[in-house]
C-alpha cells in the first residue's frame, strides 16, 4: 500500500435521519465513512444540530469542526469543539446534544 490523502476538509460524508428511537431533540441525521485499505479502524463522522442517544464502542476521536456537549450516564458531560481529542468506552450510553453540526476523526482499536 502507497501512502495516499484519505480524505480533505471538503471530503462529503453522506448524512441521514437518525432513527425515531436515537433522536431525542431537533431532527438530526448523521452518517459515516471508514476508510479502507489502513492498519487500523477509522474515517469520518458527521452529526448536525439536533441531540441523539448511542451505545459507543471503543474510540479515541478528534473534532475536526462544530460543538456539542456529551452527556456520558454516570459521568460528567463533556463539551468538545475543535481540536479536541476525546476517549469513549465501548458500553457507554451518550446523549449528544450537537450545537453545531460536528465532524470527528475516528480510531478504533
């Protein structure tokens, strides 16, 4: 494999409605690209304005644009915005409330 641009600032992410039982505000859509083709798990993740629930997997994310505040069940909540790099345990129930439409880079392990 050749190093290569995975992807730019311009790079879409194709986005849609969140199912009914995720959405607990707003109506927002989220969508997702994993890359191909690298050593480990990771792409590109975009929610717009509105708040969501989820069940997380392991991650370590970096905001790349937008703000929201993430509720984390029995934690604190955290307020992310760009440039924040941010470690989610797989099982942990999140309420994202995006105030600006978010994109995160994302690493599995």
């Amino acid at each position: 494999m050749s190093s290569r641009v995975l992807a730019t600032v311009a790079s879409p992410v194709p986005v849609q409605p969140l199912p009914a039982s995720q959405v607990t505000s707003g109506d927002p859509a989220a969508g997702v690209i994993e890359f191909v083709g690298v050593p480990v798990p990771c792409g590109l993740w975009e929610h717009t304005v509105g708040s969501s629930t989820d069940t997380e997997v392991d991650e370590v994310f970096v905001v790349l644009a937008g703000h929201a505040r993430i509720e984390i069940e029995g934690q604190d909540a955290l307020t992310v915005g760009p440039g924040d790099v941010v470690h989610l345990e797989a099982g942990t129930r999140t309420t994202w409330h995006v105030t600006e439409d978010l994109r995160k880079f994302w690493v599995t392990p």
